[in-house]
C-alpha cells in the first residue's frame, strides 16, 4: 500500500527524468544495535537534516551482514509541491548529524575519524594497507610548505621549498597540484591543507608561475648539483614517495619484504603470460597467412575452374579468412580476460593469506593497525591486561582472517568465533563455540583470570565447559569462578567411581542437570578413526582412561600406563587417530605457536 502510494506520488511529477527515489544506507559498527527508539531518533534527524522531512519514505532494518544497518527509501518528491529535491552537498550534512547522534545516543564513534585520510587516498589505504602518496606528501612536507606559502613573496621561493623534497607545482585544470615528477604521482594542494589552494596562492602571490628555467633543466638533464649522484635517494631523508605499510609494527618490514618479492614475482610472470600472448597471437597470424596464401594459389592454379568458379572459391575463403580471425580474437580476447582476472595481490591482501594459513607475525600485524573499540553487550571473553595476548592459530580449523587481523572459526555446529586483538568473541553461540572460545581465551591469556561478558546462560555454560574439560583457567567473577569449582568437584566425584562402568553412568545422569554433557559411552573397535582429545581422568581403582568427543558423543577409552603418558603430552582439542585395536596413531597438532 505504501509503495503504490509514493508510486502514485512520483507519477505526478512529469518533469523530473531521473530517479525520483533517495536510497539512505545508516550503518553500526560490528556489534552494535541501537534500540527501537535510537532507531527512529536517527532516522527523521538524518531525514530532516537533508531537507526530506516532509517526504514519504520506506525503512527496513537488516542484519544480514556483520554490521547491523536500515535502509531508508525517501520519495524525492515532495506530496504537495511536487517538487523533486536533489539534496546537494547531503555527504557533510549527514556527517555532521552522524557525530551529533552518536554523541546523543552514547553510540560508538565512526571508526574513520583520526589518521585516515578522505577521498580515494583513505580508500587505497583501507583498501591496500599502503601509505598513499597524499599521506607522504602531509607528513613528510607538508608542515614545511604552508609556513613556505604563508612566508613566501613570490613562486619562486615555493618553488624553492618543494624542490628540496623532490616535488613541483603544476597546473592542472581550474587549480593546482603537487607532483612528484620521477613517478608522475600527483595531490590537489588543497588535499595537503586548505591554505595551499590555487585560489589562496594566486590571492596571495598573483598569476600562477612556473619554476625557473635551471630548475627544470637540472631535473631532466639529471644534474648531479640538484639532485646527488645516486637521484632522490642519495639525499638524506629525501629519498622521495615509495610504498610502505601503514602497519606500525617491529615485524611489518620483514613481511614487507616477502610480499614485495611475492609481487614481484607475479609482476614478471604475468608480463612473461603476456609476451607469450603476443608472440602466440604473432606466430598464428603468419601461419594462417601463409596458408591461405597457398590455398589462393592453389585456386590460382586450378586448370578446371571456371572464372565465375574461381570468383566464387576467392569469395569463400575470404569469408572463411574473416571467421577464422574473428574466433582467434575472441580466443585471444578470453585468454587475455582469463590472465587480468588474476590479479596482483595488496599488502592487505598478502597479509590475510599469511594470517589464514597460520603465520602469528602476520596476525599480530593486522592486529596493530585495529582501532576497534571494546564491544559491549556481547559474548566475549577478555581479560584485564588484553595487550599482553599472545597471538594463537588454531590452523587446522582453517580459519579466515579479516582487514583488522580477527580470525573467525567457524564450529561444526554452527557456532562461530571472531578471535580478536583483544578479545575472543562468540558471535553465533553452540556448545562448541563456547568451547573453542574458551580454548583461545586459555591459550591467548594464559596466567590472567578472564572476564566473561554475555548473557547468564552463556556464562554458565563457559564455567561448566571450563570444569567438564579440565581446562586451568580462573575467572575474574568471584560468582561465576565459583560456579566452575563446584562443577568441577562434582566431575571429580564422577572420576573417584570404582569402574569404567560407574564413571560412565554417572557422567550420564549428570545430563539432566547440565544439558552441555555429551552422551558418553564407552570406546568400541568401530570407533577407530580419528576423534578430538578432551582429556584423561584416573579412576578410583587406579585406572586411567582418556576422553575422546566426535559426532556429539564422548567416548571413554581405558588406556594402558604407557599410553596415558602419551596422552599427557597431547592438549585439549587435538585430534588424535586410533586403529581398531585402540592403538593411538600420531596426532595431528591442532594448535600453531
């Protein structure tokens, strides 16, 4: 009904052509969902604030993605006036309410604010996690050129001063730029500060100027005067812009290094793929030349055709010429597709890689460049002192890592985990989401007691799995670490049982009270194969036997004194493999340090 309404709304408007809906996408950041009321609160400030107050709009909330948002569709038409409104300049606007109403509703600030830069330089940086030349420009020079500009009375003296960094000024459409000539990168002056703008430069210094003519002379000709023996790198501190990661971290250049030499590598290959293109698509050519060349000579020589024949046989292999060429470019056309769809990779992208297939350094350099803000109101487990967190892989659960160095596991149940810089985050909760969770938190914070935050059944659940595992870990909570010791004790009373049987039953009527206990049975000959390692108990008799949990079942397995020994050198969340006469194989280490 209501779209047929705002559909008959913008059918009354004749005179605009183009679209006459306004698509408003207002985003959070990961985690964070604001009430019903903050939710309305946005929406008509935004709406108001770019003059569609009046207008009838569409709002739908979607949490499809990590990051809770609500698309708001506003008919640009206005009901009354039917007046199509083009909010112009909404962008600074919007920016501006969007600081108000975090300030207001007490949300999280947008994650762009501080260093990053506007504009297509902040999207290379986030997007290849490379310092852009506008960046090198800023730090290296800039603080220098506006006093320059302010002090300057005349071009040639900024000229002088953007010469000692390797840069130039030069005209550019409407306005001006700075270049750095021995690349042919270039920034708006009024990207490096307002007061170096053309309209501020030619106000205070008049008419444009070029450089002087020995300037320009001695950068083309090389000269040694200007610039050293060895160019721009031979001066000191003024070796001009290069890539450089934006990562502030001791191992980012070592890495650096590989990925440059990894991209290097790619560089020569592809230009190799591409030469031999060339040199394929060079040889074809002459080859189908020279054959039908020969075919029409052979036409040529044919004492039995007619010249009507011989019109006749030139017209199709002329058409037979065209077809064949028009395949080979097509061919040509699809290899060449098939070699650009191989793109090269960025230090961003370089760096997830080496994060997914186990490499601690790289995690740890993704994670020095996060300015996430602690998340509040979720399932996460934390301690006080998360900075000192040691950086853990867990690679044989494949995990994928993101721009910001979180690694996110994703459970056979369901559940998933975001492994972050200072938290380990339970995002969609199953028993063995809380598991793994609690396992990285152990292994992450090792020595410090955690902090559960989430709801009560979910911190329940941590300390249960906690005692059940027989993990070494302590809570922050004084309640909910008390919770664990009386778990735990109970466990240990299931473990002073005389037999295999009674520690067996026992665990089994304990799942009425603790729903998070697998069925347990004990380990049969079928069960061969591998299965994950959850622990050993010695009975009260003496016997020992290990825990083994695969397909939603714990298996007891009695083991013999040599192969308990084995087992106590083996970490919870291994797996380990037996043959079908309960001999334990070689496990396969779970964990990477």
């Amino acid at each position: 009904m209501a779209i047929r309404e705002i559909l008959a709304t913008q059918e009354r408007n004749k005179r605009a052509k183009g679209d006459k809906t306004y698509h408003l996408i207002v985003s959070f950041p990961e985690g964070e969902v604001p009430t019903r009321e903050q939710l309305a609160d946005i929406e008509d400030t935004l709406c108001a604030g770019i003059g569609y107050a009046e207008h009838q709009r569409i709002s739908a909330a979607h949490t499809n993605t990590k990051h809770f948002h609500i698309h708001i569709a506003i008919n640009r038409v206005h009901p009354r006036t039917l007046r199509c409104v083009e909010p112009f300049y909404d962008h600074k606007e919007l920016f501006k309410l969007c600081r108000a109403l975090e300030q207001k509703h007490g949300l999280q600030l947008h994650p762009m604010d501080g260093p990053a830069l506007p504009g297509r330089p902040g999207d290379l940086e986030a997007h290849a996690g490379e310092a852009s030349f506008l960046r090198w420009v800023k730090e290296t020079a800039g603080v220098e050129l506006v006093e320059r500009a302010g002090k300057a009375a005349s071009w040639g003296e900024l000229h002088a001063a953007l010469e000692r960094h390797g840069l130039a000024i030069r005209p550019k459409g409407a306005g001006l730029v700075i270049v750095q000539e021995s690349t042919g990168l270039a920034v708006k002056e009024s990207s490096v500060d307002r007061s170096l703008s053309a309209q501020a430069l030619t106000k205070r210094l008049g008419a444009y100027e070029p450089p002087p003519r020995a300037q320009t002379q001695g950068r083309s000709n090389g000269d040694s005067s200007q610039w050293g023996a060895a160019g721009d790198a031979a001066r000191p501190g003024r070796g001009g812009y290069q890539r450089a990661p934006l990562h502030r971290h001791a191992d980012s250049e070592v890495l650096y290094q590989q990925y440059q030499a990894q991209r290097e590598t790619l560089v020569k290959a592809r230009a190799a793929q591409r030469a031999a293109l060339r040199q394929a698509q060079a040889e074809h050519a002459k080859e189908l030349a020279a054959w039908y060349a020969a075919r029409r000579a052979e036409i040529k020589r044919s004492p039995v055709l007619s010249a009507a024949e011989r019109r006749h046989a030139y017209a199709m292999l002329a058409h037979q010429r065209r077809a064949d060429a028009a395949a080979r470019r097509q061919e040509l056309a699809r290899q060449r597709q098939e070699a650009a769809q191989q793109g090269l990779p960025t230090w961003q992208d370089f760096l997830m890689a080496e994060a997914g297939r186990g490499n601690e350094v790289a995690v740890a350099v993704l994670r020095s460049r996060s300015r996430r803000q602690r998340r509040m109101a979720e399932t996460l487990l934390t301690a006080a002192d998360a900075d000192a967190a040691r950086h853990i892989v867990y690679e044989r659960l494949q995990p994928k890592a993101g721009k910001d160095g979180a690694l996110v596991y994703r459970v056979e149940d369901g559940g998933v985990v975001s492994d972050e810089a200072a938290q380990v985050r339970v995002t969609a909760v199953t028993a063995g989401a809380a598991f793994l969770a609690l396992s990285l938190a152990d292994d992450r914070f090792r020595g410090q007691a955690l902090v559960v935050e989430g709801t009560q059944a979910f911190r329940r659940q941590v300390a249960q799995l906690a005692a059940m595992k027989g993990l070494e870990v302590r809570f922050a909570d004084p309640e909910l670490e008390r919770e664990r010791a009386r778990m735990a004790e109970r466990m240990t009373h299931a473990e002073g049982s005389t037999t295999v049987a009674a520690f067996i039953s026992r665990r089994n009527s304990m799942r009425d009270t603790v729903p998070s206990v697998d069925y347990t049975r004990l380990w049969a000959g079928s069960d061969a194969g591998p299965a994950v390692y959850h622990g050993r108990r010695r009975l009260q008799d003496g016997a020992e036997v290990v825990l083994l949990q695969r397909g939603g079942e714990t298996l007891v397995k009695p083991v013999t004194p040599a192969q308990a020994a084995k087992a106590s050198t083996w970490r919870v969340g291994q797996t380990v493999e037996l043959d079908s006469r309960g001999r334990f194989l070689t496990p396969s280490r779970g964990r990477k340090r």
